[in-house]
C-alpha cells in the first residue's frame, strides 16, 4: 500500500534531523499538501522576496525607477558573504540589479540599499494589502544580524554552536524577529504568478530574479530534471534553512511551495537538511501531479 505523502514528508524531516513545516499548491486548481502550513516560522532572508514586490509595486506606482542609482559606500555596508556584502570598494549601482544580487545570492547590502529606499513600512503594507496577516517584518536584515551579535555575547560567532545560545537568539524567536506562515508564503507566490500581485511586466520581471537564484542544494536539488524550472529564494539563520518556490512543469503545471526548517545539530553545514528541503518539495508535487491524473 502506498505511504501517505504527509507521512513521507514528515518521516523525510525526522531522518534528516530537522522539524519541517511545509505547504504546496498547486497554482491553477488550489490543491494542497498541507504539512504544518500555518504554523508562525521566522523568515530570514525569504523575506526578501516581500521586498522584491514591494520595490516593483513603487515602480509599478511611479514614485520609483528602476534605473535609478543607489550609492554604496564600503563603510557601513551591511555584512554578508555574498554580492555587495562582499565588496570592498565603492559601488553604484541601479535599483534594479541590486535586485538582482538580493535575490540570486542573497546579498544583504543590497538589500538594505533597497530597503532604504522604500521603507521597513512599506514591505509591511504590501504583505498586508495581499491578505498576509501572519507576515510581518520587525527589523531590517542589518538589524537582524545585530541581535545575533548581541545576543551570542562576546565570543562572537563560535558561541553559535553553544545551545544555550542558540535558545535565547532573538532572530529565531518568530514571535520576535521576521516571521510567516509557509501558507502565507504560497499565497505570495501564488499572487505573483497570477500576476495578481502586481501588472503582468513586473511579475514577469519578479518571476525571471526568482529563477536566477544560483542555490542549487535545497529546493533544486529535488527536481533534476531540465525540462522542470526551479525559481526560488532561501533563508537561512543558525539551524534554519528556508526556501520557498515554484515548480514549472513543461505540461503547464504550477506549484507554490514553501518549506522551512528547524535542525537539532547547529552545525553551519548540513548538506543533509538542505537536500531534504528538496525531497520534501518533491514528494509534494508528485502527490499533487498524482491528483490530476
């Protein structure tokens, strides 16, 4: 008798020593695979994708171009291993290709150069206006990683693999740092997809930044296949890892996904975790596809 796909999933979760949350749905009919789908998870930097609709619904709106120039100074960026992060000259660049860093390699100075430029607020009344109640931003990803400076004390990072450090990080509290719900999550992707979200040219632009992401160990890694395209954002923070995404099927199938995760290890590498969010992503789109048949 086949093993039920929420069983499969859970058991995926437990054997790669990490507590998952996940929603799938399929974009066309609504069909679900509903593994902890409202459950409050802290966001890290799938966030960014909330800042990515915002940004494109200012330039949709005309208060912003997306060829205008931010400056970025080296002193103060904010750090990162990535991108602009990474950097240690002057750089100017447009509002647009920031974009692009923020979500292909997930560069946190580029996005604080965006998130300056339009507002903690203004992210929280784009999620808000989409009837994403359980998604809010408290802090900028600057201020983010500050509390995880404050919070590890004065031996710094190599505290992070201390657990009673870990347990009093504010940046994993959902209740007390960014946070959703993987519900929430699929909703937004859904609404972009749909071009619900914003006039079909900045979906479409949104659509093309989400399928450059250059990760291809956590929600990729599920669906090797060239004809199956992968366009997602992660999110990680000590023992999270994130992704949220969409499956495109050369038959036309569509499906939103969102998986998060909480590992028991709080080793930095744990290719394990990363592979499960994959397998996990899978084992919800094949049950979805098996529906249609």
């Amino acid at each position: 008798m086949a093993v039920n796909p929420l069983q499969r999933i859970h058991t995926a979760f437990a054997q790669a020593g990490a507590t998952g949350w996940l929603h799938a749905v399929d974009i066309d009919t609504g069909a679900e695979i509903n593994a902890g789908a409202d459950q409050p998870v802290v966001t890290a930097s799938v966030h960014k994708l909330c800042l990515l609709l915002t940004v494109h619904q200012h330039a949709e709106q005309g208060p912003l171009d997306l060829t205008e120039q931010l400056e970025c100074p080296p002193d103060g960026r904010t750090s990162g291993p990535t991108g602009l992060s990474a950097m240690l000259d002057p750089v100017r660049i447009s509002v647009r290709d920031a974009a692009y860093l923020m979500m292909a390699v997930s560069d946190n100075a580029a996005a604080e150069l965006l998130l300056k430029r339009v507002g903690l607020d203004a992210v929280n009344t784009t999620t808000q206006r989409l009837g994403l109640t359980r998604t809010h931003a408290l802090r900028t990803f600057a201020q983010t990683l500050a509390t995880i400076r404050e919070d590890a004390g004065p031996d710094g990072a190599q505290a992070l693999t201390d657990p009673h450090v870990i347990a009093r990080l504010r940046a994993l509290d959902p209740a007390r740092t960014n946070h959703s719900t993987p519900r929430d999550m699929t909703r937004l992707l859904t609404a972009i997809w749909r071009d619900e979200a914003c006039t079909p040219e900045h979906g479409a632009a949104i659509r093309r930044l989400l399928g450059l992401q250059v990760w291809p160990h956590r929600m990729a890694s599920g669906f090797p296949f060239d004809d199956v395209h992968v366009a997602g954002k992660t999110g990680t923070l000590p023992t999270l890892r994130n992704e949220v995404g969409v499956i495109e099927y050369p038959d036309g199938g569509r499906y939103a996904i969102a998986v998060f995760t909480r590992a028991a290890n709080p080793a930095a590498t744990l290719p394990t975790i990363d592979a499960t969010i994959g397998t996990t992503a899978r084992i919800a789109v094949d049950a979805l596809r098996t529906r249609q048949q």
